[in-house]
C-alpha cells in the first residue's frame, strides 16, 4: 500500500512523472482529440434520448415522485408566503420551480411527465462536465462509458427531479469541474502564480453545483469542506495554497449568494422552522443508532453480498503488497465480485444500488494506486470526497444504505474508468479485464433502470399498460387497475372539493394532493408515520386544532400502517362523503362537518 508521502504526492499541481501518464492523456493531439470529443458527447446524447424515451412514460408513481411535485403545486396555487409546509426537502424543488413555473399549466395537465423530461436535461447536463473529467484521465471511449452510467443509473428506478437526483447531479458537476480545473492548473511544471480566468471560471462554477446539492440534501454541507481540506492537504507550494484559496472563496460567496435567496424567499424564521420540523420529524440525532442498526441488518443478512464489498477493496490492495505483477487482473477481481452481488439479494434497495455501492469501494484502488501527479491527486480528492458523502446520505437518510449511491456515485464512475489501462497499451489480456467491467456494469444498471418502475405494484413495467389521458400524470402508462383508481379519485374530488378549498391526506399517497383542485394543507405533504418524532406530531396536532383545513383525504392498503391517535382525533370532527375501492387500495373523503354540506357517496 502506498504510504502518505505517495498518498499525498511529491509535487501535486506541478509534478510530472513518466508513471502520471497511466491516468492521463495530454500527449494527445488537440485536433483529434476535439473530433473524438464531439463523436462522443453526439454518442451520449443520442444514447441519453433513446433510455428515456423508451423509459419515462413508464409508470405511475403516487407516492414519493409525486411527493416532490406537492411543493411546487402548494407555491404555485398559495405563493411562497402562503405555505405551511416546513419539510425541508422542498428546498430542492426551488430549482425546478422554474422550469414548472413555465412548463406546467394551472390544472397541472401532464405535470409528471413534464418534470421527468427535466429530470432528464438536467442528468444530460451533468453528463458534459463528468465526460471532460473523464477524459482526461482516459481516452474518449472510456469517458463515454463512464459517463454513460450517469444516465443509466435511475436512483430508486424514479426518474425524477428530487432532492436525492438534484443532489446527485449536482455534486457530480461540482467534482467534475473541481477536478477539470485541478488537473489543467498542473499540467504546466510550475503552476503560475495567479490562476487563469477559466481556472477560476471552473472552480466558480464547481462551488455553484455544490450550493445547489447541499441546499438539495443540506446535510451534505460537510462534503465541500472536506474537499477542499483535501485540496489544501495536497497543496505543496503557495501557487497551489492561493488556487484552494480561490475556490474557498468561490464557495463562500456561493453558499452567501444562495442564503440570501432562500431568506429572500422563505424568510429566516420559516428557514429555522423548516430545521427544527425536519430534525424532529426524521429524529436525526437519535436516529443514527437505529440507521447503523438497519444497515447492519441488511448487511448480515446477506453475506455473500457483504463479503464481497470487503473484498472489493482489500483483495487488489492485498495483492500489491505480496505480488507486485498482480497477476490477477483488477477487473478479474471485480468481476467475480460482481456475480456474487448479481446472484444475493438486494442490500441496498435494488440491485443497481448494489452495484453502485461495488463500484464506489472498487475506486479505492484507483485512489490509492494513482500516481503522484495532478491527475492522480483529483483522482484522490474526488473519490475521498464521494465516499464521504456517501456516507453522510447513510447517516442523514430514511432509507440508511439505500442512500449510498446519492453520495458514492462519483467514486464508483472512477473506479471503473480507471479500471481500463492507459491509451496505447498493446496488451490485449489487460485491456479486456478493464473494459469488461464497466461496459458490463452499464449494461446492467442500464437494464434493471429500464425495467425496476418505481410505484407500480409490482414494481416492473406494466403489463396491458393504459394511458392516462387527464391530470397531472397524462401521458403515462399504468397498469388498468391503478388507471381506475386514479380516474374514481378524480372523480370523487371534483365531486366534493373545489378550487379554494384546502385538504389534507393522510397515508403514504402524497399524489393524492395532485387530483384535486384544492390546496394542500399540512406542514409537510408526506405524512407522518409512527417513527416520526413525538415533537413532529405534537407540531402537526397543534397546528391542526388551530387550523382544520376543509376536507381529508385517507389513503388505506394491506401494507399502511393504521392511522394514529392524532388523525384518528382530527376525524371526529368530519363526516365520510366518498369511499372508492379497487382491488387492494382503498381511498375515503371527509368533509368537516362545520364546513362544506354532506354530499351523497
């Protein structure tokens, strides 16, 4: 194993060794290498059209996708001001406001399908910095790859902008252009003093992406620092020091720009609220037990699946200290473990995140074995920086080890790429142990992505699917069965509510809010379970008994927790006006009974 000295690097901007150019490709011909570079991004944009043409009129989701549209439709019909709502999560939808504001119309027709065409942009987007990243650590067909597994990869099989995509992407520009900005600084011996306009540029623009990922997922707030304390650790000379100034500040001045919008646009006091409701609701401070408890659990659950993460790492890194020829291929190493992942059960939700999670650890060595040159260190500082947002999306997150890919991603991008020996190796063993494992992992994240729809029950590509002519999730497609429960929903709130009048939904079916005219009225549209945190609910019964709002929506199903004390109260005082039923799911409406006049089921 590398000691500090070589961790760290001799001479990290400005060194150059004949060993940095196995991860570099600078000696390459700036003509051709633009040619390559457009073939390649046309290559992935056309690969990019076809996945989500082909994937995202597929399935209806009225649970956690619709979840993240309820903030937009609250501001849109309440303003920013007028909303109760004090779950942070909808932080992350101030960037899609936006695109909404202009895309979606009053009556909210084709919503869903609108917003995963942005979902869809603003992975494409992201693409074009990774790709550039990519490139110059390999030759354009491995950064085709590596990136092609940005689109692949659909998080919890929901093609949609959330906190958990928006934080994604984001961090995964943010490293990107850090490590663009990073390499090119240092491909001259002797980094100038002052950095140039588009060094800056690049860092300006990295501490831009990493503002919209934290303010996304804000307990990714620490990531940034760490990677700049690495940076600054990396730093030999004071040429060096004054480039990681430059992006500190670049970071300040974004995380200043981005405070003064959202107190702009919230106000502090509602900001401090959004904090104190969130912390309560998802008890972060005590739940830290029970998330390692949790991961623990799926872990040992799974064996063979846990022994080869382990393995992932220490096998490569075991086999430099006694054979130094590594006779087995890294790739060979990453393929074995890859099988026993693909034949256990799922650990960290579905078996793309399994991968995901794989890979990441596989980046290790890439990290640890990158040369001491500039290109090695962004190596070190982007992976390091992934997996310690990876391991802050575990901590922070409900679903634990599901949330590991949100952080990790970066580092699994890297451990693949790297894989594939440098441009211009004759050999032809080597070359194909370190294709195979990225173009089959793309293959099979591509194919579990396109075929896992979050949602639907069972959660695969409908069979006999039926479009969805009406509302927000026109256009999509969607077993017969769900279709009329939709369309008797729809029905039952147009017969009973109106625009103006305000609902709340209790159940796991935030979509709910979406096939009525009226107004949410909660202080978070995903409703609170019996994990929630005792203040959480002490908050939400207050501010009902303060504030009723007109009707309530329940959502029931096998699988739906009973409702608890504090909804079962709220419910005396209104009376059942609608009951609909179609198969397993089961959905009631009441009316407040010194509201709206009872109306005929």
């Amino acid at each position: 194993m590398p000691d500090k000295s070589q961790w760290l690097g001799p001479r990290c901007f400005g060194g150059r060794s004949q060993k940095g150019r196995d991860i570099s490709v600078f000696s390459q011909e700036e003509g051709s290498k633009s040619v390559a570079d457009a073939v390649a991004l046309t290559v992935l944009v056309f690969s990019a059209i076809a996945l989500f043409t082909v994937r995202l009129p597929i399935g209806a989701d009225l649970s956690d996708e619709a979840y993240y549209l309820t903030h937009i439709v609250e501001w849109l019909r309440n303003g920013f001001v007028g909303s109760n709502n004090l779950n942070i999560q909808q932080l992350s939808a101030l960037f899609v406001y936006p695109f909404a504001r202009a895309g979606i119309s009053g009556d909210l027709s084709g919503a869903i399908l609108f917003l995963r065409v942005v979902y869809a942009a603003m992975v494409m987007a992201a693409c074009v910095p990774l790709y550039f990243f990519l490139r110059r650590l390999r030759s354009a067909p491995v950064a085709v790859l590596g990136t092609g597994l940005l689109i692949a990869f659909i998080p919890f099989g929901l093609p949609a902008p959330s906190y958990n995509t928006i934080a994604l992407c984001g961090m995964t520009a943010a490293l990107s252009l850090f490590g663009i900005a990073f390499v090119d600084a240092g491909k001259v011996e002797g980094m100038h003093p002052n950095p140039s306009a588009k060094d800056i540029a690049l860092l300006a623009a990295s501490a831009a992406f990493w503002g919209i990922a934290v303010v996304s997922y804000p307990t990714l707030a620490p990531a940034p620092v760490l990677q700049a304390v690495l940076a600054l650790m990396l730093a030999r000379s004071r040429p060096e020091r004054r480039f990681v100034a430059i992006y500190v500040l670049c970071g300040l001045a974004a995380a200043l720009a981005l405070a003064a919008i959202l107190i702009s646009v919230f106000g502090l006091g509602r900001l401090i609220a959004m904090v104190d409701y969130t912390s309560a609701s998802a008890q972060l401070s005590a739940g830290l037990a029970g998330k390692l408890r949790t991961t623990l659990t799926r872990l040992a659950a799974q064996p063979l699946a846990t022994c080869a993460f382990v393995g992932i790492i220490l096998l490569p890194l075991l086999s430099d200290c006694y054979k130094r020829s590594r006779l087995v291929p890294d790739g060979l190493i990453y393929l074995t473990m890859f099988t026993i992942v693909a034949f256990s059960d799922a650990v960290a939700f579905i078996k793309s995140h399994d991968i995901i999670v794989l890979a990441a650890l596989f980046g290790a060595v890439a990290a640890f074995r990158s040369a001491p040159n500039p290109a090695g260190s962004a190596v070190r500082i982007v992976w390091a920086t992934s997996i310690g947002s990876a391991l802050i999306t575990a901590a922070t997150s409900a679903g634990s080890i599901f949330n590991v890919p949100i952080g990790g991603f970066m580092a699994a991008c890297l451990g693949l790429a790297l894989t594939v020996p440098r441009a211009g190796d004759p050999s032809i063993w080597p070359r194909a142990m370190g294709y195979t494992p990225v173009i089959l992992t793309l293959a099979v994240v591509a194919y579990i992505s396109q075929t896992f729809i979050y949602g639907e029950a069972p959660p695969q590509r409908p069979v006999n699917a039926r479009v969805i002519e009406f509302g927000p999730l026109r256009g999509v497609r969607t077993t017969p069965e769900f279709y009329r429960f939709i369309t008797d929903v729809t029905a039952a709130f147009s017969a009973h509510g109106q625009a103006g009048r305000t609902v709340t939904v209790f159940g796991p079916i935030s979509g709910l809010y979406l096939l009525t005219e009226m107004t949410p009225h909660t202080l978070s549209t995903w409703s609170l379970r019996s994990s929630s945190g005792e203040a959480a609910r002490r908050m939400a019964q207050a501010f009902f008994a303060q504030h009723p709002p007109d009707f309530v929506a329940v959502y029931r199903d096998p699988w739906t927790e009973p409702l608890g004390s504090m909804e079962t109260e709220l419910l005396k005082r209104y009376h059942s006006v609608s009951t609909i039923k179609v198969g397993w799911r089961e959905f009631e409406l009441f009316a407040r009974r010194s509201g709206p006049p009872k109306a005929r089921s």
